[in-house]
C-alpha cells in the first residue's frame, strides 16, 4: 500500500505544498483542515492525477481530543 502522511492544515499555504509534494511522490495520506469542501476538492484531484489513496479530516487541530480522534478514525 506503500508509505502513509499525514498533514495537518492542508488546505492551504505549507501544509497544502506539503500535500502537493507528497501525492507527486505517490504516497497515500491523510489530510486535515477545518475546510471541509477544499479538502474533498484537493483529495479528489490527487487521487484522479497520480492515484494515490486520501482520507480527509475537516477538524481544528487545536480543540482537545482531535488528535485522538484522527488517530482512531484514520
């Protein structure tokens, strides 16, 4: 299945170069953004152009128990 990322705030800005970078490379990942609708918009376009798997989390990284949300859901 190969290597798995993980990148928070990848709507936008660095976390959406990172994205960008990383699915370039063909690895699968895992998104995070309070954007619901951009992520799902990224996610598709990464998948159709280099065919890698993507799973998006529309979440704020900064309320409490985020992070163990992510983790048990992803």
């Amino acid at each position: 299945m190969g290597k798995t990322v993980l990148i928070t705030g990848a709507s936008g800005g660095i976390g959406k170069e990172l994205a960008d970078r990383f699915a370039k490379d063909g690895h699968n990942m895992v998104l995070v953004a309070r954007s619901e609708a951009k992520l799902v918009e990224l996610a598709k376009g990464y998948r159709e152009r280099y065919g890698v798997h993507v799973k998006v989390f529309a979440k704020d990284v900064t309320s409490p128990g985020v992070a163990e949300d992510i983790a048990a859901e992803a």
